[in-house]
C-alpha cells in the first residue's frame, strides 16, 4: 500500500493532497542558508505547485526564517528574508 502526501494551514485546513489527484515531482533544489538565488530549467505544465522544508535545526534563542519563492516560467527564485537567520532551505516542485 502507498501513501499520499497533504499539507495543511495553520488552522488545519486541508491545503493540497496527493489523493486527489497525481502530481509528478518536476525539480527539486536546495537554497544555501542566507543567500538568494535562481534555479532555472525548471520543467513547464499546466499546472505547477511548490512545497518547501526547512533543512537543520534553529538552536537555543535564535530567530530562523526560511526562504520565500516565486515560480514564473523555467524560473524558481528564492530569496532569503535575512541575510543572517535564514535557514538552508528545499524545494520540491510538483506538477499535472
């Protein structure tokens, strides 16, 4: 038996979930911690998602932020919200 994948909202609401339909992983890249960038050849489809996970741990009293995104075209742009705190960050994207 497989199972799906799904995320929610901070309320619980369901926000996305593989049972609904199937999503193929398109690209997935890892943002280094503090630091923007652009990945680019990122496959083209109709319809495209991203999913991000923070990588490594925040330790003791310190404040860590993760990257923030934008897809347009064959480009995933990340930025870092600071240029101290951010954490190394993944990205998956999904597409149908």
């Amino acid at each position: 038996m497989t199972y799906g994948f799904e995320t929610r909202d901070s309320n619980d609401n369901l926000l996305y979930s593989s049972a609904d339909s199937t999503w193929t992983l398109l690209y997935s890249a890892t943002a280094s911690a503090n630091t923007s960038q652009t990945f680019t050849g990122v496959p083209l489809m109709t319809t495209r998602t991203v999913t991000r996970a923070m990588i490594g741990e925040i330790t003791g009293d310190k404040e860590g932020y993760i990257h923030t995104f934008s897809l347009s075209g064959s480009n995933l742009t990340v930025t870092a919200p600071s240029s101290t705190d951010t954490i190394e960050t993944f990205f998956a994207v999904y597409g149908k």
